[in-house]
C-alpha cells in the first residue's frame, strides 16, 4: 500500500494544502486542495474517495476532480461517507445552483460519480485495502479512517 500525503493543513497559503490523502493510485481521503497538484491522469485514476465530514477544507476539490475527470473515466467515482456528510454534499454543493449534480450528469443512467453511504463503524473491503469508518468528535458528524491490506483479517469490534 502506497500512501502519499497531498495537504494536511486547515488552510492554504506558503505552500500549505488542506487534507486530502492519496492511497495507492485509487483512492481518495478526503479531497482537500492538495488534489489540485495531481495531474489529469492521476485525477482520473481515482475510483473512491473517502470523506471524513463535510467542512469545505475536506470536499474542495471533489467538484472540480470530477469536472476535470469525468469524461476522463469510464465508471462513477465512488464518493463514501456518512449519510449526513452525503446529504450535505446533496442539499448545499451538488445542487444544480453551486455546482453541477453529478450524480445524475452527464446523464442519469452514466454518472461521473455514485454516493455511497458508510456509516460509521462500518467497513468497505476494497481490492486492495479495507476501509473502516471510526466515529471523532467534531462540529459536524464526523469519522476518521482506519486503512488496512485487503490480505488481513478483519478487525473485531
């Protein structure tokens, strides 16, 4: 498992990036502003990508990795988080006024991208790694992430 770091800061300015985590070349924690500095090849390479809540420095750049990206690929990028995280995104950024929704464009039956709801304390087993959702305590509902090789054992709660 690869993990490179693209911005782990509460803000941007004097090379500063807001948190976003690359894992291998697919997936996404969090898409901070460190996502604008991947290339069009990587930004289409993405398949997942895993919010840990809904404040702005977390889903920056989803909007525009998608715009850039999705004619780019040939499935939806998955987008996972908790359902009050999706609702968020759903209601004030993918509404049609913000920004596009699209979960619905270019069209219905062929998105640029899917929600999936994961609910904290659940877990998505991935090719190659699985992903549990841990819930945090913050101003919204929140979780982090525990990543693992597929070839382990799942965790006991």
């Amino acid at each position: 498992m690869k993990i490179r770091i693209l911005g782990a800061s509460g803000g941007i300015g004097a090379h500063a990036r807001t948190t976003s985590i690359l894992v291998d070349q697919n997936i996404l924690i969090d898409a901070g502003t460190g996502v604008g500095d991947l290339t069009i090849a990587e930004l289409a390479a993405v398949d997942h990508v895993f919010l840990t809540h809904s404040h702005l420095d977390h889903v920056t750049m989803l909007p525009f990795l998608l715009d850039t990206a999705g004619v780019e690929r040939e499935r939806p990028v998955r987008v996972h988080a908790q359902e009050a995280t999706l609702g968020i995104l759903q209601r004030h950024l993918f509404n049609g006024k913000l920004w596009p929704d699209f979960s619905r464009l270019p069209t219905p039956e062929a998105p640029f991208m899917a929600y999936e709801t994961l609910p904290a304390g659940a877990e998505r087993v991935l090719p190659s790694c699985r992903i549990r959702s841990i819930p945090v305590t913050h101003a919204v509902p929140a979780v982090g992430y525990l990543i693992r090789d597929a070839r382990q054992p799942r965790l006991q709660r």
